[in-house]
C-alpha cells in the first residue's frame, strides 16, 4: 500500500509539474510593434479582421501592384509582423502585395494563450477570407510564407484549401508532439519518455487534442500540385535538419528545399539576405494569376 501511495504521489507530482511548465510556455510574451512598413518607404494600411472562431487580429495590409499576387506573411512563435518587414520589403520591391498580421496572443491581437499552431490555424484561414472581401482584390491563388509556428499552420491549411496556390516555409516542424518531445531536451534536459505523457496529456486537456494531430507530415501531401518550397537552417538546433528532409519526403511535387548553410534557428534570411529574397521572388512567380 506505501508503495501504491508513493507511486501515485510521484506520477501526479510528475504530471503536475510538466503541466505546469506546459501552460506557462503558452502564455508567452507580447512584443510590441517597433516598427512599420513606413520605415521601408512602403504604404500600407492597418487592418483588423476576425480568425474563423471570431478572434480579432491586427495586421497590414501592403497594396502595389494589382497585376501581381497577394502574399500572406505568418511570423513565429513568440513574433509578430514586424520581424517578418526586412522580407516584406523586398517582396514589396518586386510588385507583390502583402497581408502581414498577428497570430492571436501575439503583437496586437487579441488572445492570451498560444497553441503552438492548431487554433492559429483559425487565424490563417480568417486572413485568407479577410482577402477574398476585399473589393480591390481580385479572386486569384494567393502565396503564404510561414516562419516556424507559422510554417507548420500554413502547411496545415494550405493542405485543404485551394486559394491557396504556392506556399513556402521555413522551420516548420513535422508533428508538434515531436517538436515537443525535442524541446523538452534541448530547452529543460528531460528525457522524451515519460515526461513527453504527461505534456501531452495537459495539452489535450488545455486544447481538447492531442498534439499528434497538429501533424504538417501527414497533410503536406495535399498541397501538391500547387508548389511548395521549403527554407531550412542548416544548424538549427530547434528544427534540426532531418525533420525537415523527413517533410520534404512527405510532399509530392512540385517541390524544392533550399539548405542555408551555417544559418541557425530564424537566421535563414540574415545569413543570405540576397540569396533568400531572390529565391522567394523567383519561386512565387509560379502563382497562375489567371486561375
């Protein structure tokens, strides 16, 4: 019987703790906004639309060349819109219009708690109706480039909804539950099992799934034949190589992966800005605006 009790004490006192840490880490904090289009000489306009569940968000509406397709920016976790205007602008340059906005919980949108991408996903498709309302936007495929968090979501629901007509992403994980399991030792040094149980359980209990549903790996298959390129760290210790060559196996083609030697975690762009604005440029001139 003691040894009952004690075996109960540590797995509640276990589950308790990694319930805990899980909950903490999705309540992140808010960055503010320091800078806008403006800086890059850009017009735009500050918009707000509503996510599919009716969360509110904040983004910017960036308009040059009506002859050109509109591309959707999604940040990272723990970002916002702006840290994504160094690769606006030279989209921008080339004549592509821009929708950059904040996932919930993060930048000026409404929410407190991050989900790590499965009801952000509700914010992604609220950005893709907000741009099929716009009057002077014509009915046309739209782009998407997700950074990590935003990476996974755009994979997510470009896999299943046909505006959507080229996608690019960089850092995106395979499955969130081995993205979790993977930081659990690289951020904590706890070991995968059993502490991965337990977070998993407090994420079901806190967003009603389990974490393995949050899967790009299985749903990245449907974004073919629309194009997809993906953009990968080569020393990324928090989205290690082999998980993205696991994803790029998974898609079909069209498809391309671009390895940015030496970069690390979100450093893909300040190790090549050239290279990596060239090649977004290039790639999304595949979107067929006469469809």
């Amino acid at each position: 019987m003691v040894f009952l009790e004690t075996l109960f004490l540590v797995v509640f006192w276990t589950w308790a703790f990694c319930a805990f840490l899980f909950l903490r880490n999705t309540f992140l904090p808010r960055l503010p906004i320091t800078a806008s289009p403006s800086a890059w000489q850009l017009p735009y306009e500050p918009v707000r639309f509503q996510a599919t569940d009716g969360v509110w968000l904040a983004g910017w509406k960036i308009a040059r060349d009506p002859q050109r397709p509109w591309i959707i920016l999604c940040h990272g976790l723990g970002a916002n819109r702006a840290d994504l205007l160094d690769i606006a602008a030279g989209l921008a340059q080339a004549g592509y219009n821009l929708l950059a906005f904040d996932f919930r919980a993060h930048g000026e949108s409404q929410g407190r708690a991050t989900s790590f991408g499965w009801v952000e996903q509700r914010d992604l498709e609220g950005a893709l109706a907000f741009l099929g309302k716009q009057p002077d936007i014509p009915e046309r495929p739209y782009g998407i480039l997700g950074i990590s968090m935003g990476g996974a979501v755009a994979i997510m629901v470009a896999a299943r909804d046909e505006r959507v007509g080229a996608i690019a992403v960089e850092g995106s994980y395979p499955d969130l539950e081995t993205s979790l399991g993977h930081h659990l030792t690289l951020l904590y040094h706890l070991p995968r099992y059993p502490f991965l149980w337990f977070v998993s359980s407090a994420y079901r209990l806190r967003f009603g799934v389990w974490p393995s549903r949050m899967a790009p790996i299985s749903e990245i298959a449907g974004i073919s034949p629309r194009p997809l390129f993906i953009i990968q760290a080569e020393a990324d210790p928090r989205m290690p190589p082999d998980q993205t060559r696991a994803l790029i196996e998974a898609a079909r083609e069209p498809k391309r992966l671009w390895i940015v030697p030496g970069a690390e975690h979100l450093g893909a762009y300040h190790s090549d800005p050239e290279g990596y604005q060239r090649r977004l440029v290039e790639f999304f001139s595949t979107l067929n605006l006469t469809e």
